[in-house]
C-alpha cells in the first residue's frame, strides 16, 4: 500500500487525488490519508505530489512509521476526496518544513 506521510500536513495539495483509479483518498482539516484496504499500489500518485508526501509502505522513512497507523486509522472517519481543490493559501511556506505531526488536525 501507499501511505501519505508528515510533509502533506499543511500543504494538502490534492493532486493525488485526480489520478486514484480507485478514489482511495480521504480528507482531514489540514492533511490527507490513504485507505490501506483501498489502495491497489499503482503507484499513480506517488510523483503526482508537488511536496513528495506520498511514500510506498517499503519505502516509507524510519521516522514517518506512524503514519502507516494514521492512514489506517483516519481513513475510517475522514470523507472520502475525489476531486482536487485549492491547496491552503500558506502551503507554500509549509513546504518541507520538519516537525508537522504536532500540527495535524483531526
Ligand atoms: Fe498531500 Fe501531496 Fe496529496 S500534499 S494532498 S499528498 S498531493
């Protein structure tokens, strides 16, 4: 499966999105998730983010394994998101910034 991770949180860019053969996105107040029962690792969105956010399970950082929990677990409250929309006017700023878990908003 494909798992977002810590550098969407405050961007949430949507591009991922378009191109879900199977529409497995779900979306929170500042971050996105992936449903891992969903998703069919067709690897379409992993370069579609303009901040890289979108990893592989395999190839998911040491320091982002939390994410797989939080993708899993959020995916079951969060709507479904199928269509992209504006990203938030500070994204930019956000961009690669370390540290965002604390910020993300549930
Ligand atoms: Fe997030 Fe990147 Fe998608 S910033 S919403 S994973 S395009």
């Amino acid at each position: 499966t494909f798992v977002v991770g810590e550098d969407c949180i405050k961007c949430k860019h949507t591009d991922c999105v378009e191109v879900c053969p199977v529409d497995c996105f779900y979306e929170g107040p500042n971050f996105l998730v992936i449903h891992p029962d969903e998703c069919i690792d067709c690897a379409l969105c992993e370069p579609e983010c303009p901040v890289d956010a979108i990893f592989s399970e395999d190839e998911l950082p040491e320091d982002q394994q939390v994410f797989l929990e939080l993708n899993a677990e959020l995916a079951e409250v969060w709507p479904n998101i199928t269509e992209m929309k504006p990203a938030p006017a500070d994204a930019e700023e956000w961009a690669g910034k370390p540290n965002k878990l604390a910020l993300l908003e549930r």
